[in-house]
C-alpha cells in the first residue's frame, strides 16, 4: 500500500509579525497557528502521515502536546528539528519519511485556515496526473513593471498565478529536485526546486483561506475567519 505524507512546515521565527513566540506558537483562536493548520491537516480525507518541522528548542513540546490528536486521526505522527532556511526545513522533513510514503504534500504552518479539502484535490492531482501540482488564485491587481521609479508598462495578468500551499509532488521527484537543489540559491517555494530540476508542475484552484499569516493585520484577519476574539 501506499501513503500521503504532509510535511508541515513550522520552524520559522516569524520575523515579520513581530511575536514574542516563533510564529507558529502564537495563539490563534482556542489554539496556536500550528494546532489550527494541523487540524487541517488531520481533517483530510485519506489519514496522512504527519511530519511537523519545529524549532529546535520545541521539539519535544509539539510532540507532547499534538501527538494524542494525531494518534486520535490515526495519523503517524512525526517531529523534527529544522533548519536556517524553508528549504533546509523541507529537507529535514523529507529525511524522516518512510519507505511507504509516495505522494509528498508540504504546507506552510503559516497558512492555518487551507480547508482540508485543499490538501485532498492536490494529493489526488499529484496522483491523476504523476507531477507537481501547486494551488493557486488568479492575480487581482493591476501588476505594472516598474524602471527607476516609472511605470513602463501594464503586466498581463492572465497568464499570472498566486501561489499558496500545500504544494504536492510524486516523492521520488521531490527527493530527486532537493538532492540536486542549488544550496546557495534562494527558492521561494518548494515548486521552484521541482522546476529547477526539470519536473513539470501544475496549477489547480487555491482557495482565498489559505492565505498565509506574515505580518500583525494577517493574524486579526485569521482571528476574523474564526470568529473569535482577538488576543
Ligand atoms: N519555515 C521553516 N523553517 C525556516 C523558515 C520558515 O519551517 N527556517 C516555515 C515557517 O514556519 C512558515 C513557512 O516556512 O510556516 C513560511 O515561512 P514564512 O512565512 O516566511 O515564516 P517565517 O520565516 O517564520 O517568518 P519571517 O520570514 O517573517 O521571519
Ligand atoms: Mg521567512
């Protein structure tokens, strides 16, 4: 048999929003960003194996304090330190899976309110189609490229995407992209490897709640979506 796996991704320091706690410790409705964005992860349709990728120093409290609602999903439950940058925390999380795990979704902890369903239509995409599959909304705006302070010219925005998470990928390609990643380039996303390394990646719908919480405003605006108070 084969198996999902979900690599959350919760190791950031969330610079930009400015919490005393590493972003995914900050509370957000009756829990944390990270409880929230797991019950997401627990809420999808075939039980995934679960690999959350904290700060070092937090290990242990996130396997204490979430491993009874992973086990009450049936998930297999993992915890593991992770690293300087996004990609060195994938990598972390990659290295634990078992042998069994075929279809690979990463998802940013950051992103708590991604419906569960999300997570079912790009696992089942990554399977239909056999390539990355990454979840996106069209862009809105008015985008202009901008010289030295002018505006030169009207972007097109049809053939634009904004992309969220989770990001999933056939796990043999994902290993495949991080094993020949650039260490010393930046990549923005986990897609941007999976290309760098020649796989094709596909688009499906995003949804509008899997925005991701980077700055103080983000934070009220989850708190709005879960109708509760603000801390
Ligand atoms: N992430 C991670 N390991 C890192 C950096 C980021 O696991 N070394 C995770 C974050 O925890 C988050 C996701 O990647 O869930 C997206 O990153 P971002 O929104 O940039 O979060 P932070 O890096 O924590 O925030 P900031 O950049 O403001 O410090
Ligand atoms: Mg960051």
């Amino acid at each position: 048999s084969s198996t999902v796996a979900v690599i959350l991704v919760a190791a950031g320091s969330g610079t930009r929003l400015g919490h005393a706690e590493p972003k995914a410790f900050v509370p957000l409705g009756e829990s944390t960003i990270l409880g929230v964005a797991l019950d997401a992860v627990l809420g999808m349709h075939e039980t995934p194996h679960v690999v959350v990728v904290a700060p070092a120093d937090r290990v242990a409290e996130v396997q204490v304090r979430f491993a009874e609602v992973a086990a009450a999903a049936s998930a297999p439950f993992d915890v593991v330190p992770g690293g300087a940058s996004r990609q060195d925390s994938v990598e972390a999380g990659l290295a634990v899976l078992p042998r069994l795990v075929d279809t690979v979704l990463v998802h940013d902890a950051a992103r708590p309110l991604t419906p569960s369903l999300v997570f079912d239509e790009v696992a089942a995409a990554v399977r239909s189609r056999g390539h990355g599959i990454v979840p996106g909304l069209p862009v809105v705006d008015t985008i202009k490229r901008i010289e030295g302070g002018h505006v030169v010219s009207t972007v097109d925005r049809s053939v634009l995407a904004a992309v969220q998470t989770p990001q999933g990928f056939p796990r043999e390609d994902l290993d495949d992209a991080f094993a020949s990643a650039d260490p010393t380039f930046e990549y923005t996303d986990d897609a941007a490897i999976a290309a760098a390394a020649g796989f094709t990646v596909d688009l499906v719908p995003g949804d509008a709640r899997g925005f991701k919480i980077t700055v103080p405003e983000d934070l009220r605006r989850a708190e709005q979506h879960l109708g509760v108070a603000p801390h």
